[in-house]
C-alpha cells in the first residue's frame, strides 16, 4: 500500500480520519504491515500483505487478526484491543 493512500481513506464506521502506524515497509516504501486506526472511534484496521483490511466490524473476525496482533504487540506498549478499537492502558 503506498503511503498516500491514507489520505483518501477514513474509517469506514464514522467518517473520521485514520492515524497510521506502519511495521513494516518494502524497498520502495510501501507499507506491507501495518495498522489504521480511527482518531475517533479508535477502531483498528490491520494492513497485512500490502493490504488494508476495512470491513465493517460485523465482517470481521477476531481468530483471523490475533495472530497480527500478537506479532505486532511490540509495536503496540500501553495498548490492547476491545471490540476492534485500540485502546490505552490505565497507567497504575
């Protein structure tokens, strides 16, 4: 997916624009994991294989994206997933 994408996405549920956070990228930039997340709502969107994976959250399933997510984890401290939105942890 090339990085300008994002801008003419929004998140499909509200409208809203997507904040990025890009894993991993090919030599020519293009983002090949990554994930999108609502700055509204806080759904997620996992990009995988160059790929955002948009659907709407009554299409998606949960045992398909935890393998992402438990690689990706690393990259994501503080955080944790609820109903397909990222979320922050309480700081103790």
């Amino acid at each position: 997916m090339k990085a300008s994408l994002i801008n003419k996405l929004c998140c499909p549920f509200d409208k809203h624009d997507l904040a990025v956070q890009v894993f991993v990228k090919d030599q020519q930039e293009h983002i090949i994991e990554g994930m999108l997340t609502c700055t509204h709502c806080k759904r997620y969107y996992p990009i995988a294989y160059g790929v955002p994976i948009m659907s709407p959250d009554e299409y998606r399933e949960p045992q398909l994206e935890t393998p992402l997510l438990q690689r990706w984890s690393q990259h994501l401290p503080a955080q944790h997933f609820e109903g397909f939105r990222l979320l922050q942890d309480a700081k103790e």
